[in-house]
C-alpha cells in the first residue's frame, strides 16, 4: 500500500531559488577570471564542506575562494551580492501546499547566512521548519540529514515528499524511505501537487 506524503521538504538552491549565470560571469570577466571560476573554487569540496557544515562562516568560505583563485576578497565578495531570485511557480506551490494542512521544510546545504537571505527575499515565514546543514552539522545526502529534517517537519520519512533538482540526493532520499521528486528549471510541479494531493 503507497503511503500518500503528509509533508514537503523543498531545497533552495536549484528549485525554489535561481540565479542568472551571466551576472556572475560579467564579474568575473571584468576581473580577468573564467566565468565560473569563483563558484567553481567554492564548490571545492574541501572549501565547501566545512561552510555547509557550520565549522566556518560564509565570510571565511569567501575569503578560501579568493585566496585560491588569488584574486582580492573584495571581488569575491562583489560576486556573493548576487543573491538570485525566487521562482515565483515553485513559492506559489510552497504556500498551496501549506494552505492544504501539510508541513513544508526547507531542506538545503547552506551556510551560516541562511535566515538573512530568506529575510531579504521575504520568505523566511513560508516554512514550518528550515533544514540548515550548517545549524544541524550534517549535510545531504547523508542519510542522518534526511533524518533530522524530518524530524523538524514532525513526520516520519515515508510521509515525507522531498523535491530536489541533484539526482545524488534523489536517490538518497529515497534509500532513507522517503519518497522523491527530481525538479528540473521549468517544472510546473504537477505531478508533485497530485503526489501531495491538492
């Protein structure tokens, strides 16, 4: 018997936030870098494991990346202005998905900023509960990560609808008994409205 979700957990980055590559790139090429070189060095595992897992602040996560590329800090610190835009179709489904009675969480690998980026684009009250890697030290997609956003949401895994756009925590949503969707820029979330029922 299929367990119809009682709870969403929605990550930020790829799905509910977007950003336009070309404003990165137009700073990057104004300072002699690559495009995408700045996101390319903080991507770095070993730069950006300890950021998303609390052991450093984003301020010393930016300051690895311009000590790696060797460039000024304040040029990496021009690039992280940019702090995208919300994908109107996905909030408008946040907030239907609240209205149907269910819990919705943000789950994100995110850096100790987290609360000042949702206040500055007016959506930190979507969430009945936020899944910071960095505040609960551990990060998708470890299976203890799926445990405790859960937890924060009240619900037990197979009640849980988890939506992600990286097929790596996809795949280890579901191993850890939840049921997940892989969003793709574009989505209407149809099929994840049906999922939840509304």
């Amino acid at each position: 018997m299929t367990i119809r979700p009682t709870a969403l957990l929605i990550d930020f980055d790829g799905v509910l936030r977007r950003h336009d590559p070309a404003i990165a790139a137009a700073i990057e090429t104004r300072h002699g870098l690559a495009p995408g070189a700045i996101l390319a060095a903080g991507l770095e595992w070993d730069r950006q494991l300890p950021a998303i897992t609390g052991e450093i602040g984003r301020e010393e996560w930016l300051e690895s990346i311009a000590e790696a590329l060797r460039v000024d800090l304040a040029v990496v610190q021009e690039w992280d202005q940019d702090k995208g835009e919300i994908v109107p179709e996905v909030l408008r489904f946040v907030k239907d998905v609240r209205k149907a009675g269910m819990k919705v969480g943000l789950a994100t690998n995110a850096m100790d900023d987290l609360g000042e980026v949702l206040d500055r684009h007016g959506i930190a009250k979507q969430f009945d509960a936020i899944a910071n890697s960095s505040e609960i030290s551990v990060h998708k997609p470890a299976p203890g990560y799926f445990r405790a956003a859960c937890a924060l949401v009240g619900a037990h895994p197979k009640q849980c609808l988890f939506i992600d756009d990286a097929d790596r925590n996809i795949r280890a949503a579901r191993a850890a008994g939840l049921s997940a969707y892989r969003y793709t820029p574009g989505d209407d979330l149809t099929y994840a409205r049906k999922a939840l029922g509304i």
